[in-house]
C-alpha cells in the first residue's frame, strides 16, 4: 500500500514495490562472517552449483548482476562483433524501456512486427535474408523474453523452432528472463530450466521482480561466450564489491523452490484479476497467462480507478479506450484484487 493525500492506494504499477520476501532477508541478517569481494565468495559459486543441478548443465557459469538493463547490454556487447546486430521483438524490453543502452554499446537493435510479443522463425529467417552484404549490419543475436513484455510466454515448440533457424544461420538466441519464473510457473507453460538451457546460448533468471531486493543470474550457457566476459562486466559498471550480498539473496531464492512458490503467487493474484475483469465483459489487448494482464479500459473507468489504484497506461488509444497494464507481485494479496474489482463494479 502506498500513502496518498487522503487514501491508501493500492500499486499494480509494477511487480518490485515491495522490498523483499521475509526468508531473503533473514539471509542478509544471519550474514555476519567476511566474503571475498566482487562474485568469487563461497556465495555466488553455491549458485552456480544450484543453476547446474536446476538446468543439468555441469559445463555452464553464471554471474550475478545487480539489474535486468546492466545485464543486456554488458551481454549483448561482449558477445557481438562492431557491426554485429540483435533481432528483437518490437516490443522488446531492450527496444522499448532500456532508453538505447544496447544503441550506446554500437549495436543495431532490429526490432520486428511480433505477435502478441512474441518473435517466430520466419519472422528471424526474413530479417537475415534482407540483410546481404557487408553495407548492411550482421544479425547475429536473436533476443526474446519469457514471460514477454506483453505476459504471454515461448512454448517448447517455438522455442525450437527458434533454435533450428538459429542454427541454420548462426545465430547466439539469448533469453531474458526477467520474468522467467513467472513463465515457468503458469498454468500453459511446457518449458523447463533443463530445456531451456539446452535451446539457448544465455538467458538470465530475474530476482529484481520477483522478491529480491535487486540481482539477475546470468547463465551463459555456449562456453566460448564466456571468455573473458568478468573484464566487460568490470568494464560496464556491473562487478559489485559486495557481489556476496546479491549471492546471499539467490541461495534463499532457490532454496525449496521459493523463486516458483513467490512467482506463482504473483501469476495467481493477476488471473484472478483478469478472470473478474472478463466476467464483466471487459476486452483484453493480449492472453496473458502470468502476472500481467492488459484490460482495455475507457477514459471514465481509467480516471475513476487513478483515484484508489496505480497502474499505467500501456497503450493510448484515439477511441477514448485505452490498453492499460495491471501488474501483481510475489506479495499481493488477494483482498487488494477484490478491492479493484469491486470498483469497477
């Protein structure tokens, strides 16, 4: 709950209003012995030992960075050549709310037309064919998010599909897993960590929205990627001193599946939402199955709900009718979906 003027307003804006769940914190409390600094403690090498087992991959490394962003672009540099670019969805977190951190490095982000957030094989195999000669960039990555931006996921089979295009032009598929949790845990998803490890040269595990008080994993999975790769994230702003203190937080993370049990809470509180909103025959932008959904919502009820609720406006409309996003976190709790409910009631 966030203090207004006169009310206590309710936040769906965003899924990391909250600090961070209680058995991640009591880590940070009971961590009173000295660490070796900058991601070489006994810490931050335990979590690689816990994404090994998680995915069966003995061969992988992992680094903990503090935030989705630092992440991207110290990957997406270190990896590319000069004039080497990335394919991304329209929608993209990297082409839409990263400010043009990946355009800073020097890389062209290729953005294409997607459906419901989501990039397909054609879509990557007609971006490289109309790219031919040395007067044009190089794709060279594929970047896809899951969940997306927009709350849909990758099944098993686009994600193949993906991978086998990959191939056949030599392209890296890297997987932003902000959300990635939520994917694995909703109700439509047949994509595991082990399958995913197996279809992808790096993704990232997100803690920052999902009970964390900041930190992602990355988890490069193609060895030759990660050469070298603790210079770039020196280089970049990203190698934490205290890299122990993020290393802490995962291990609580991981521990008895806690990142699935706080994701699932997240995705449950947000279906809940969208099931009422349906009932009361409001249309929604796109299917999603975790924990964002997008009503379209006309300019009265969008000023009515600002009153008592914060969320954003995703998508403004000349039609007086708006997509807007509604967003549930590890910690929201039931009574605060009712309470939006019963409003627009």
């Amino acid at each position: 709950m966030i203090n207004g003027d006169d009310i206590m307003i309710y936040s769906f804006a965003n899924d990391y209003s909250e600090g961070a769940h209680p058995k991640v914190l009591e880590t940070l409390v009971n961590l009173k012995e000295q660490n070796k600094g900058y991601g070489l403690d006994k810490h931050s090498k335990n979590v690689q030992t816990l994404i090994r087992k998680l995915t069966k991959n003995n061969r992988l490394h992992t680094h903990i960075l503090p935030g989705g962003t630092i992440v991207n672009l110290t990957f997406i540099a270190a990896v590319l050549r000069p004039f080497e670019a990335v394919i991304s969805p329209d929608t993209g977190h990297i082409a839409v709310h990263e400010t043009g951190a990946i355009e800073a490095t020097g890389h062209k982000i290729i953005a294409c037309p997607s459906t419901n957030g989501k990039l397909d094989a054609e879509t990557i195999e007609k971006v490289v064919l109309e790219h031919t000669d040395e007067h044009m960039v190089k794709p060279k990555m594929v970047f896809i998010s899951s969940a997306t931006e927009v709350g849909t996921i990758y099944y098993k089979d686009e994600l193949i599909k993906i991978r086998e295009i990959c191939d056949k032009y030599q392209l890296l598929l890297y997987l932003d897993g902000a959300r990635l949790a939520n994917a694995l845990v909703a109700e439509d998803n047949d994509l595991d960590l082990v399958t995913i490890a197996e279809l992808c040269d790096a993704f990232y595990l997100g803690g920052t929205k999902n009970g964390l008080l900041f930190g992602e994993i990355l988890v490069i999975i193609n060895p030759k990627l990660n050469e070298d790769f603790r210079f770039m994230i020196k280089q970049r702003g990203g190698l934490s001193a205290k890299g122990f203190v993020a290393a802490v937080q995962f291990e609580a993370f991981l521990k008895d599946d806690l990142y699935l049990d706080l994701a699932r809470n997240a995705n449950e509180m947000a279906q809940k939402l969208q099931k009422g909103l349906l009932a009361k025959n409001l249309e929604m932008a796109y299917p999603s199955s975790t924990n964002q959904i997008f009503p379209i919502l006309s300019d009265e009820l969008i000023a009515k709900l600002q009153k008592k609720f914060l969320f954003n406006i995703q998508e403004k409309k000349p039609n007086n009718k708006h997509v807007v996003r509604f967003v549930c976190s590890w910690a929201t709790k039931e009574k605060a979906v009712e309470a939006l409910l019963k409003e627009i009631s």
